[in-house]
C-alpha cells in the first residue's frame, strides 16, 4: 500500500508540473486556436534563465527565501516578456492566414528558441544548484516526500487555483472567456482583443517559467532539447482535458502524471509511452472533445 | 502544350540526370538524400497538401518502408530487390489500419493523433519487437542491390536508382491531379462541407490519399536504408515527421516546384552551411517564421485559381 | 525555358567548383565520428581534443610519410542513423582511418560502411557485439563488457556479499549488452539477482521505477548505463531513502556524474579502468600536461586516451610500414605486440579485440575524491 501512495506522490509531483505547461498551450488554443509549439522550448529556456539569474544575483552560494522567490519572480518576468515578443513578432501577422502558417511559424519559433539557448548556454547538461531548496526529507508511514516535492505540489495548486478565480471572478477573465468563445463579437462589446491575447500570454508563459524552475530544482539536469518532452506530455494532458478548457488541463496534467506512474511502477517502463498515446487516441476516438471539453458543433 | 510546371519538371529532370557527371561521390550522396527526400514531401504533399489532412507523422511510413528492407534482408537474409513489394504494401496497410479509425477527426486532433502513432511507432521499434528491429540502435549490414550477379553498389547507382523513384513519383502525381481522385481532392481541399453534400465520399477519398503518400514513402524508405546500409528508430521520429510537414508548408502545398523547393531548402541547404554548424537552425527558424509571415501559402505556391485546369479545358 | 537555362549553367558551375574544391592537395586524412553535440557533448569533444593534439604534434614534426595529416571531423551525436550518415560522409571524404565513436550503438552502425569500404575504424565502444562481425577494419582500442561484468561479479560475490542484487541499464546497445554480461556472470557465481530493469534514457523522473525496487529492499544497486541518467538516479535513490549501494559502471566515471548527484554523490562505487590521473606511464603524464596546456582541462574520462591510442598506434604503424594502404596498417596493428600506449600497453587480437585491461573499484568520498577500495 504504501509503495502505491508513494507512486501517487510521484505521479502527482510530475503531475502537476505537466498541469503547469498545459495551461499554457490550453489557453493559447482557446483564444487563437493555434497549437503553440514553442512552449515546450519556452519552458526549457526558463530554466537556463533561472540558472543565470540566481547566479548573477546571489553567485550560487546564497540561499534564503527571498533569494529563491527573487529567482522565481525575475525568471517568469523574463520568461513572460519573451511569450509576449513571441506572439507580437511570429503569431500576430499571421491570425488571418491558412491556419498551418501559423503551426509552422510556431515550430520555426521553437527552434529558434531552442537553438539559442543552445547558442547561449552551450550543448552540454547544465547542472542547477541543489541548494535552492532545503534537502528536507519527511517520511511518512513509509512514503518519501521531500521539500522540493511539496513546493511543487503546493505552488502549483496556488497557481491554479488562483488562475481559476481569475479567469472566472475577475473582469479580464471575463473577457478572456469571452474572446476564446466569438473574438469577433468581443471585439464589438469592446475588448480590446490584442491586449487580451497578450494577458494570454504573459500567464501562460509565466506559468511554463515555473513549470522550468521546478523541473530545474526537482531534476538539476537540464538540456537545451528538454523542452520537447515536457511540451510534449503538457500538450497531451491539455488535450485530454479538453483543449482550450482550463480546469481540463489542470485534471488533464495530474492524471497523465499519475497515468504515467502506475503504468511505469506495476505495469511496463518500456512500453508506458505507448499507454499514454492509446490513451490520448482513445480519447480522441470516443470523445474528441477530451474529458471536460464541451460538444460543440463543429463551426462551418 | 505544354504548361509551365511540366517544363520547369522536365527542366529538373535533366539537370538532376546530369548532376552525377559533375560532382564528387561527397555531393553525389547529397544528391541521393535530397531524391529520396524529395519522394517522401511529395508522398507527404498527396496527404497533406492536395487531401488537406492534417498529418504530422509521416515519418513512420517512411521508416516502415525503410525497417521492411532492413528486417526482410538483414533478419532473413532476404536480396534487396525481393523487399521493394513489401516495403511499398507493408506501409499501405498500416496507414489503412492507424488511419481509417480517426480519418474523420477535425484536424487539429488528427495532427495529434498522427503524432501519437509516430511515438509509439518509434517505441516499438526500440523494443525490439520480436527481436526483429534491433532495438534502439536498429540494424546495421543492410546489403546492397544485386542483380544477375552485379551489385549495384556505388553512389552513382545509388543516385540513379533514386532518381527513378523520383521520376516515378513524378509521374504518378501527374495522373493523380487528372483522375477523378484528383478532381475530388481539390473539392474537398476548397470546401469539405460542400463536397460531401455534393456526393463525395471525403472519407474514402481522404483514406485513399493516406494509403498512396504511405505507399511512395515506403518505397523512399526502402531506398534509404540500402543508402545507409544501416536504420535506427530516431531517424524516423516525430522531428523528421515535422521536418516533412514543415516542407511541404515552406515550399507550397500542393505545388510540386513548391514542395522540391522546400525539400532544397529543408535537406540541401544544411549541407552547405555545415561550417555554420551551431547556427545554422536558428537561423532556420527565423527563415520559416519569416517565409510563412512574407508567404502564408509558401515559397511556390500553386497558382490556379478558382477554376482548376480540369474545368477550363473545354473552355478553350 | 529560356529563363531557365542561365540558372542550370549557374549551378553546373557551382556544382563544378565544389568538385574541384575537394580534391585537395596531398594530405592523409583521419576521420573522427564523436558526439560532440548531444548528451555526451563532453566525451564527444575530448576524443576531438585528443586526435588534434596528436596530429598537431606529428606535423610539427613534419607530418608522416612525408605528408601532413588532416583532421575530418563529423558529429554523431551519439545517435545510431547520424554515425551511419556520418560513416557515408568520412568515407567520401576518403580518409584512411576513422577514430570513435564513443558509444558502441553510434560505432556499430557505421562498422559496415567503413568495413566496405576498408577504411581502419578504431574505437572505445565496449560492446562485445562490436566484434562479433570480425571485421579486418576494426580496432577496439578499450577492453570489452564481458571483461568488466567478470570483475563486477568477483567483487559482487566475493568481495561484497550482496544477497540482493538489482541491475538497472537503458536501451543502448552499450548498457544493454553490460547488463546482460554482468548477469550471466552473476548467474554463473550463483548470485541472487532480484530485478532487472530498464530506464529510459534522459526522461530524468526514475521514481517510478525506484520505487519498485525500493519494496524488495536490496543491497545494491547497479547500473550499467551512462553518467547522465546515472547521476540522478543515484540523487533519487538517495531521496526516496532506499539504502542500497549503487554501484555504476564504467560510463558513470565522468564529473557531470558528481554534478548531478550532488551531495548524493557520496558512497557512490564507480568500476572502471584506472583514472587519467593515475596512469603510471611517462607518456600518459606527458600526453595530459600537454592537453592541459592546449585545451586548459583535462580530457573528460580515461575513454577518450583510449581512443588516442588507437590512434597512436595506426600512425606508428603507418610510419612503420611505411604504406598508407589500410590493409597493410590492418595487418600491423595485427602484429603489434606490446605497443606503448598511453592507457597501457597496446596489443591487439585477431577479432581487433584489445588484450588486457584491469578493472578497479573507486569509492566516491565527501570532496569528490576517489578512494580506490577494490582492485
């Protein structure tokens, strides 16, 4: 029994990391109906720039919680400020073109990020530093949970939370769910449809910078191509959410970590990627709108 | 008379039946790659392009193609030429399996699940399936193309078996724009809705164009393990997948200059600028951001406009 | 078509150019097939360091066979498709012998075209399936798997005691090929393995597969895959609080293996040849001041030496012979006896196996440091 509560504690942790990126390319979708494949390279990069920041900052040998919060807030900032670039300079002229020019300006934008943190951080492992967090190890009736592992859960449960009561309390959410449902018929209630748009993306991008921090803390290794894995798991957890829904990424996120976990501990490592895209094409076949997404006809 | 693409074709032709006479076995290698590319985006183009299928995991029919050659000649020591067939059909009936149960997904979740079948694809190819495909290092030794006693085993015969499978490609997708498969194509590629009221079977029709892109790709594939002499899983792997996806967009969909283009640019190009080795996809992705800004419908986009050739013919 | 014809003379001239371009001046070319980009970047770089080092310091001299050498260098990535393209590439390029790859799936995918083409290919890979073609063109200059698992399971049994062994590898032909070696040596000395397993490599998250192991509470743990995933395996380990050893095989010798694992890193019992460091050869010591002078580091792991003996050895015998024809090199590696080699003396078997090889067991301590504790 315990061995399978620490494998929902490990499922749960990767769980919601995927949760994290997922909002980003869910509520992308939502609005602009683009497939946003820079993301995943969007989420690497932020945990080379959070290794830079800490270093320039506090040289690698402080730590205090103002030092790692300081890490965490200048690196989504950052991270935001390049979503944002992204979207004015690659996505924004194409909203009127065929549909895949926009797929391919977004696969071009990934390998552009992708390529200069190469560039920039050069091709080999970047270790980050295991002082960020305490190595605080806390045992409970025989499940592990360490501190990192609890700032992960309970940062990203904040985070989605108050994305929630953002999106469905607040007058930009509003308007944000607005956009995602008629842009047009926004657009002539008032909404300034571009600023939406780039609300859009300063959440999700900063929401991914988090995603990278944690995956930078959690693993310590990082590589310039980590970002198609992570995309790439995040993306199929917003699907089976339901694209476009926000509470769907978030279910959709945990329950692919978790999927992951059971299938890696009782059933087959080799084959556990397999599962998943069953899964995903399951899903697909029999409810193409995921689990939380709303049938909606298909719009002519 | 004869139209402007079937001159700059014939032009093209000729050029790349002579490259060999002027170039060293280096380039001449470039040049067998850059053929069997250029089979796989047009095979890719049929699916994508000219059947507006949203498919992103083209690189599996290629690699059945190329893991039919290596399983069949290096696992049952099979002579190459007796695995072209199965490495054409092998294809084939996979993409009508994988396919015909989500061939009417709308098509952002068809992108994925294309995606999907590339991964786990690549998975059973890494775990050795039956102790058949090597395991992630796949199978090395892959013999050369015999006949009556001589090998064909130089580059140049290489470069000339694949400018054949060109040539063939060529041709089949110059009778396929004139068939009724052809007509039916551009219907649903303009308006899905209104060729389905209009009688057409888009179902078919879309599963049809799969089943032949699969088939061309399978050839190529074939092609490129006896070029390597060796197959692994990651050269058939989601990246590869969208490399082709991103060709047939950079060059034009649907336009056979279009799609040759890109193939250059995607695969000829990089060679070139090896010495830009660090740089030079960065630089790529700026170029395809930039191509899609300047160019929404690529570089050579195909150009009829509202009324195909098919209609005007006895207009004239 | 009017408009066409200037452009196709263009590119014929282009295309002419380039041709006569390639066919350089009297040069003897040696190829190097590494990683220098990918995971193993940094074993990748060194064996490039090394080669270009060597060379640099036969031209000084004037070169050989009156010629100088000219390094060639394609990036594998360590990745199988890409060395069997690279192979194609050195083999246009026509160069005499090829150094590398560091892993053995990169170096048996292009054994084939180097084989047809008879071009000498030398390599650290450590598979025994690197042999097993008996090709006249290939040269191991490391010692093999099966080596390696006879020592790991004497000290497993005899030294350890272990009653509970795990062994953990991922899918290269390499890890694959060192697990199945060390299990049937294990078998072989009636050990009790409890688990075998497989990681993937690079999906940085092993708790699931931790966790299992961590119900049947072993004693060790080995690993015989590379030090990327090695190093966070051991970091995991540590913090899911299983409390085996962890044993790793020779690829987890490498400093990004402490840098992963961090504070874990301590206990750690790393098995391998013996370090750069302490080779008692006076070539080794010259060979590493000189790198260190060139490069400002020191060359990444013992593997990429191993490599430079390779090379070493085909231009001694080259100058020897004093022939550039690779069957005439092929059959004096053959009957090289004893060559001095910076890792050790070099001979070479009639398989182009490498003959010999010592194995030791290092102890990770607090500072990084290596304690020797097995030998």
């Amino acid at each position: 029994m315990d061995i399978f509560l620490q494998q929902m504690v490990n499922g749960l942790t990767i769980g919601s990391l995927y949760a994290l990126v997922a909002l980003g390319y869910t509520m992308v979708y939502g609005v602009m109906r683009l497939i946003n494949f820079a993301h995943g390279d969007l989420v690497a990069f932020s945990a080379f720039i959070g290794l830079s920041v800490y270093a320039q900052i506090f040289g690698e040998s402080i730590t205090s919680l103002v030092a790692v919060i300081t890490v965490f807030v200048f690196t989504a900032a950052i991270v935001a400020f390049v979503g944002v670039l992204l979207e004015r300079l690659a996505y924004r002229p194409l909203r009127t073109a065929p549909r895949l020019s926009a797929v391919v300006s977004a696969l071009g934008a990934g390998l552009v990020i992708q390529n200069s943190v190469m560039l920039i951080w050069g091709p080999n492992m970047k270790i980050f530093p295991s002082n960020l967090f305490p190595s605080t190890i806390w045992e409970i009736g025989g499940i592990v949970i360490t501190f990192t592992q609890v700032m992960i859960l309970g940062v990203s449960s904040v985070l989605m939370v108050g994305l929630y009561f953002f999106i469905h309390q607040t007058k930009i959410g509003t308007a944000i769910r607005a956009v995602a449902i008629d842009q047009d018929a926004a657009k002539l209630m008032g909404i300034n449809v571009n600023r939406i748009i780039m609300i859009i993306f300063i959440i999700g991008s900063a929401l991914g910078a988090v995603a990278g921090l944690f995956i930078g803390t959690y693993y310590r290794g990082i590589t310039f191509d980590m970002g198609w894995m992570y995309g790439l798991n995040a993306f199929v957890a917003a699907i089976m959410g339901g694209i476009g829904n926000i509470p769907g990424a978030m279910l959709g996120g945990l329950l692919l970590g978790l999927f992951n976990a059971m299938i890696t501990g009782y059933i087959s490592t080799q084959w556990a990627e397999t599962f998943t895209f069953v899964l995903l094409i399951g899903i697909l076949v029999l409810r193409p709108t995921g689990i939380l997404g709303e049938t909606v006809a298909e719009k002519v | 008379m004869m139209n402007k693409t079937s001159l700059i074709a014939i032009a093209l032709l000729v050029f790349m039946g002579f490259f060999p006479l002027f170039v060293d076995s280096a380039w001449l290698a470039v040049g067998t790659t850059f053929l069997v590319f250029a089979v796989v985006a047009l095979s890719q183009d049929i699916i994508l392009g000219r059947a507006g299928v949203f498919h992103m995991g083209h690189a599996v029919f290629f690699g059945l193609g190329a893991y039919t050659t290596a399983i069949l000649n290096v696992n049952f020591g099979l002579p190459i030429l007796a695995t072209w067939a199965p490495a054409v059909l092998i294809p084939m009936l996979v993409a009508f399996i994988m396919v015909a149960p989500i061939i009417h997904l709308r098509g952002d979740y068809l992108l994925v699940a294309t995606i999907g079948f590339n991964i786990i694809f690549i998975q059973v190819l890494e775990n050795d399936v039956f102790g058949l495909t090597g395991g992630p290092n796949g199978l090395f030794g892959i013999d050369v193309v015999r006949l009556f006693g001589y090998d064909f085993s130089s580059q140049t015969h290489m470069y000339y078996m694949a400018f054949i499978l060109l040539g063939l490609t060529l041709l089949i997708m110059r009778n396929l724009d004139k068939s009724k498969f052809g007509r039916a194509m551009f219907y649903i590629h303009k308006d899905e809705i209104a060729a389905q009221s209009m009688g057409i079977n888009v179902r078919y029709f879309k599963l049809y164009a799969f089943i032949l892109g699969a088939g061309i790709a399978g050839a190529a594939g074939s092609m490129f393990s006896v070029q390597y002499s060796a197959v692994s899983p990651e050269a058939f792997n989601v990246t590869q997948s969208i490399m082709f996806f991103t060709i047939v967009l950079v060059g034009g969909s649907a336009s056979l200059p279009g799609v040759l283009i890109g193939t250059f640019i995607m695969f000829v190009l990089p060679e070139m600028f090896r010495e830009f080795e660090t740089a030079r996809y960065l630089v790529f992705g700026i170029a395809m951001i930039l191509t899609m800004i300047l160019r929404p419908r690529g570089i050579w986009p195909v150009r009829f406009g509202n009324i195909p050739d098919f209609l005007k013919k006895g207009v004239k | 078509m009017k408009k066409m014809l200037p452009k196709i003379a263009a590119s014929l001239a282009v295309c002419s150019i380039l041709a006569g371009a390639s066919v350089a001046a009297d040069v003897i070319k040696i190829g190097v097939q590494a990683p220098i980009t990918g995971s193993y970047a940094s074993e990748g770089q060194s064996i490039d360091n090394g080669v270009k080092l060597i060379v640099e310091q036969y031209n000084a001299k004037g070169g050989i066979l009156g010629k100088k050498i000219e390094v060639v260098t394609c990036d594998d990535q360590g990745a199988a498709q890409q060395a069997a393209i690279c192979a194609k590439k050195l083999v246009n390029e026509g160069v005499k012998a090829v150094i590398g790859s560091y892993t053995s799936g990169a170096t048996e995918a292009a054994q084939t075209t180097y084989h047809r083409a008879g071009v000498l290919q030398t390599s650290d890979g450590t598979s025994d399936s690197l042999i097993a073609h008996k090709y006249w063109t290939f040269f191991r200059n490391s010692f093999p798997n099966s080596a390696e698992a006879e020592y790991t399971a004497k000290y497993f049994v005899d030294g350890k005691q272990y009653k509970k062994i795990v062994i953990l590898s991922d899918y290269s032909s390499y890890s694959t090929d060192l697990a199945d070696a060390t299990v049937k040596a294990l078998k072989a000395k009636n050990a009790n393995i409890i688990y075998e397993g497989k990681i993937k490599s690079g999906s940085q998250n092993f708790t699931a597969t931790l966790t299992k192991i961590k119900s049947m509470d072993p004693d060790v743990i080995y690993f015989s895959g590379y030090y990327t995933d090695g190093g966070l395996l051991r970091a995991q380990q540590i913090q899911l609080g299983i409390k085996a050893d962890f044993v790793g095989g020779d690829s987890n010798d490498n400093p990004d293996y402490m840098k992963l694992a961090g504070d874990s890193a301590k206990g750690t019992l790393l098995i391998n040849v013996p370090t750069p460091d302490i080779l008692p050869y006076d070539i080794a010591k010259t060979f590493l001041v000189d790198y260190k002078a060139k490069f400002n580091m020191a060359p990444a792991s013992i593997w990429s030496l191993m490599n430079v003996d390779g090379l070493r050895a085909i231009l001694h015998v080259m100058e020897q012979s004093k022939s550039d024809d690779t069957k005439v090199i092929a059959e004096g590696l053959h009957a090289l006896k004893d060559f001095p080699g910076i890792t050790g003396p070099v001979t070479f078997r009639e398989d182009g196996e490498r003959i010999g090889g010592g194995y030791m067991t290092y102890e990770v301590q607090a500072d990084k440091s290596y304690k020797i504790v097995y030998q």
